[in-house]
C-alpha cells in the first residue's frame, strides 16, 4: 500500500512536467485522464481509511480535510479549466500548488511531516538573524548609493549604476549569492580601485558573517527540533 500510495503521488506530481505550460507537452486529455486517476486512488486510500477509523477521530484529524479539501480543489480546477479550454479560453490551473498536501498529510509521509514542522518551528527563531541581516543590506545599499550615485558610472550594457535605492538593494542582494560576482563591482572598481574596499567589507559582513551565522542558527534549532519530536513529543 505504502510504495502504490508513493507511486501514485509521483505521478501526480510529475505531472507539471507535461502539463502545458511544459518542458514535454502532452495532449490535455493525457494529462487529465493521470490526474483524475491518481485522485480516484487518494480517495480510495482516504475513504478505506475512514471506515476503519471511528467517525469522530476521523473527523479530527487535520490531515485527512487537508486531503480531501485538495482533491476537491483539483476536481474543480480540472473542470472548469477542461470547459474553458473547450471554448478557446486560456487559463492556468491553479490547483497545481495544492499537490504537494497529497505528500505532506498521507499517513505514511510521517517522517516529511517531522521535517516540515521542524521547518516551521525554526522559522519564528531565525526571524531575528534574518532581520539583522536585512538591516545590514539596507545600511550598505544606502552606503552605495551615496558613494556611486553621483559619479554617473554605467554598467557594461551602458545601463545607469547605483543610482536607484532599491535596484542596488537588489543588486546587493544577489551579489550575497555571489551570482553576481563580481560584475555588480566592475563598473566601481573600473573607477577607482579604492571602491573594491567597500565590496570587500559588503562580502566580509553580509556573506562569511550573517550567512554563517544564519546556517548555523538553522541547523541548530531544526536539530532541536527535530530531536523533541523524535523523543515522542508530536511525531505523528
């Protein structure tokens, strides 16, 4: 039961592969015979656990509405998005984003549900890095628009550099990536070489300090967690 329950999850998430749009379209009619297939089968594994569990437990548990909600949602989406395609009318199917529940809230995905509340527990105590962080980008980027604005430097493409507060937040944000790097510094360092100073300090604090030390704040609270719920507190 538990690998066919997996098989048919798959699938359904796998999916989004062919579904237009695509990476390899296939026929709608393909896509939605598999969909309304792998449905059928959640909703036979739901109801065969329904009448083996008492009403009022059934009824309680969260995860069982969350299943039946989503595949009620698809039937839906799949509906209205089939008439409309009749009618030559596009749209999107917007009950792709509820497939992942059908993985999260099956009985056997208990070690995925561990993993998504350790996530979920951890987040409200990295609020805090992540906040000093932020502060951190903005107080450079403000820095950089002060130092670059009013040189009138171009990028490469001969596109303005440094001049507006939030393309620079974002451009700062990204070189903490290092996706960036270095080119969001060139057309600065072609100016004058004493500007690498500002970008070195921008990598020293915001890349090997806060991203350390947001990492090190993620792994040790989702371990935390993980470990209590382990220990028998909330692990189903």
């Amino acid at each position: 039961t538990r690998t066919a329950t997996y098989f048919f999850i798959f699938l359904n998430l796998s999916l989004a592969v062919f579904e237009e749009p695509a990476v390899y379209p296939l026929p709608f009619l393909a896509t939605s015979l598999v969909e309304v297939l792998c449905l059928l089968v959640f909703f036979g594994r739901l109801t065969h656990f329904a009448k083996i569990t008492p009403r009022n437990v059934f009824w309680k548990d969260t995860k069982n509405i969350c299943i039946m909600v989503a595949i009620l949602l698809s039937l839906t989406d799949l509906a209205i998005y089939g008439a409309l395609r009749i009618y030559n009318i596009k749209s999107i199917r917007w009950s792709r984003i509820a497939r992942p529940i059908f993985l999260i809230n099956f009985a056997e995905s208990r070690q995925i549900r561990r993993a998504f509340r350790s996530i979920r527990n951890t987040l409200p105590e990295i609020t805090y890095v992540f906040l000093l962080f932020m502060f951190s980008l903005l107080m450079f980027s403000l820095m950089a628009l002060k130092l670059f604005g009013e040189r009138n430097l171009q990028t490469a493409e001969g596109l303005p550099y440094f001049r507006n507060y939030l393309e620079i937040v974002f451009d700062l944000y990204v070189l903490v990536t290092t996706a960036n790097s270095p080119d969001v510094m060139m057309p600065a360092f072609d100016f004058s070489s004493w500007y690498a100073m500002f970008f070195i300090a921008f990598v020293i604090v915001n890349i090997y300090i806060f991203m350390s030390l947001f990492l090190a704040v993620v792994y040790n609270n989702y371990k935390k967690h993980l470990k209590v719920m382990c220990g028998g507190v909330n692990c189903d």
